[in-house]
C-alpha cells in the first residue's frame, strides 16, 4: 500500500518550490520544504560555532533544536522558518546560506535528525514534499514520485532573477559556479546523494513553462489515483 505523498526531487534552481506550492495547493495537500530545514539547521550550527567534523558536538547540538515551518507570507515565494522561536526566514534564503546548508546535509546526525523529522510530519500522508532525497530515502513508498531537471545554466538564469526582483546585486558567473558545486556535493556525498529514485517520472522543467510542469504533474498524478 503505498502512501498518499508525492515527493519532488532535483538540483538547485530547477523550479521544486513553485512548483510544489502549486501542486500542493492543486490537491489540498500541505506542501514540506525540506531544504529549508537543512538551511536552518546550518544557521544553527554555524551560530552555534560547531566543529562540522565533531560528529558529537553536531549531534548535541541539534538534540533540542526546534524546527517550525511557517506557510508562505505574502509577497515571498518561500516558506518561513522559526529556529528555536526566531523567524530565520530571510536569513536562511542567501546563496551562501544554500552552501553551509549543502555542507552540514552531508553530515550523518543532520541527516538523520531531519529524515526522522519529516517522515514524522508526512505519516499522515497528503503532503507535497520536495528536496534532494525525498523520493529515494524518505518516503520511499510514496504514491507519485517526481524528479525535475533542467540546465545549469536556466537554472542560474532563473535564480538571477528571483535575486534581482529582491533587489540584490548578481555576479552570474560565481552564481553559475555556486550551483554547479553544489549539484555536484549533493549527488556525490556518500548518504543520501541527490539521484532520481527509479520509479520517479522525469520532467525537464528547462522545455516546459511552469503551468506546463504542474498540468503535466497533475495529470500523472492523477492517472495514478
Ligand atoms: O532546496 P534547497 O536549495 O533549499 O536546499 C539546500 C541544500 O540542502 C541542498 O543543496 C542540499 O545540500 C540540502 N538538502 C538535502 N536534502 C534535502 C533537501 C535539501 O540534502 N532533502
């Protein structure tokens, strides 16, 4: 009996959040942005000044850390985040933020710590949940598996934008090279690399525009309902 879930996966960039909120809001399922808890459990680390290497100074740490997802405000496209009571939402949005977040998501306790977390928050079921291992590790039984891909370069493209609406300076050469070095630690760390589950559909996001990947998701999800 599979699991009333839907699991989005992908590298950076490639449209999973609008996409998921769409999707999620589609089917009145609630939407789980599992890389903003990896970006907020690598603010509390780096807060923190924990030895990344110290796998037990990691692990004490994150024993007491609380995670609150908040949904979208309006105007931001992102889910919110409380860390411990304080709305980190912003801060964890940078592109550096999404490189401490790469780094601490190859640590076994963060791993861990947040896999338990989230199949916790999805045991219910009717969640849209989106992130690197989602269809793979997490909920492996999930009813509609998606994977979404697109290159680098749209997806660079697509990132320089959102940061030039929010008014930010955008060097696209060290954007492009921030995204291809993370892709590349995501789906070469050792637990629970970014790679498509083998029965996830593949969508390339770089051909279709947004309403054609939601329609087409939608259908799919639908045919298998
Ligand atoms: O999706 P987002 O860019 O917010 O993810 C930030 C980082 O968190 C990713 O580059 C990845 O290293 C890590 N992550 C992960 N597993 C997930 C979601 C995110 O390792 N399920």
């Amino acid at each position: 009996h599979k699991q009333e879930v839907v699991t989005i996966d992908g590298p950076s960039g490639v449209g999973k959040s609008t996409i998921s909120r769409r999707i999620a809001s589609s089917l009145s399922f609630t939407y789980l942005d599992t890389g903003a808890m990896y970006r907020a459990v690598g603010l509390k680390l780096k807060n923190d000044n924990i030895d990344l290497g110290d796998e037990g100074a990691v692990r004490e740490s994150l024993m007491n850390v609380s995670l609150q997802l908040l949904p979208a405000n309006q105007g931001s496209e992102d889910v919110g985040v409380l860390l411990d009571g304080d709305d980190v939402s912003q801060e964890i949005r940078s592109p550096e933020m999404a490189m401490v977040a790469s780094a601490v998501s190859a640590i076994p306790a963060v791993r861990q710590k947040l896999t338990v977390m989230q199949q916790e928050i999805g045991k219910k079921g009717r969640i849209v949940a989106e992130g690197r291992d989602i269809g793979t590790v997490v909920f492996p039984n999930a009813a509609w598996k998606f994977y979404l891909d697109a290159a680098p370069e749209i997806r660079m493209q697509r990132r320089a934008d959102q940061l030039r609406l929010q008014g930010k300076q955008v060097d696209e050469e060290k954007l492009l090279a921030m995204i291809v070095k993370r892709d590349h630690d995501d789906q070469n760390r050792t637990i629970a690399p970014l790679c498509k589950a083998e029965d996830a559909h593949t969508i390339d996001t770089g051909v279709l525009t947004i309403d054609g990947v939601v329609e087409a998701m939608l259908r799919e999800i639908s045919r298998h309902s």
